[in-house]
C-alpha cells in the first residue's frame, strides 16, 4: 500500500509515516484525522478505497 501512495500521491504528500503496532491493527490518518480503522471495521482495507480517501484529503 505504500507503494501505492506514493506512485499515485509524491507530489501531494511531503510526509508518510509507518507505525509498525500489534494485534491486528491497521489505521490510516491523514494530517491527524483516522480515514481508516481495521479496528471498527474487522476487514483489512481495500488498496484502492484507502488510495481514494487519502487523495480527497490532500486534493
């Protein structure tokens, strides 16, 4: 996913941090917002919805 974001997004975003956590955890933020939780969800995230969400954050 990572790769993803940055292929589509390096010239939107001057920052992208991973956070290595346990237990199943999978969040997104973006500028300190949560677009995403694995968490609340119970479904680990679709590449392309997390790459949509993030784009119409930083657009």
């Amino acid at each position: 996913m990572t790769t993803l974001l940055l292929e589509n997004l390096k010239q939107k975003i001057s920052t992208l941090s991973l956070e290595p956590l346990g237990g199943g955890c999978f969040e997104v933020f973006v500028d300190g917002e949560q677009i995403y939780s694995k968490l609340e969800t119970g479904e680990f995230p679709d590449e392309q919805e997390i790459l949509g969400a993030v784009e119409a954050q930083v657009a």
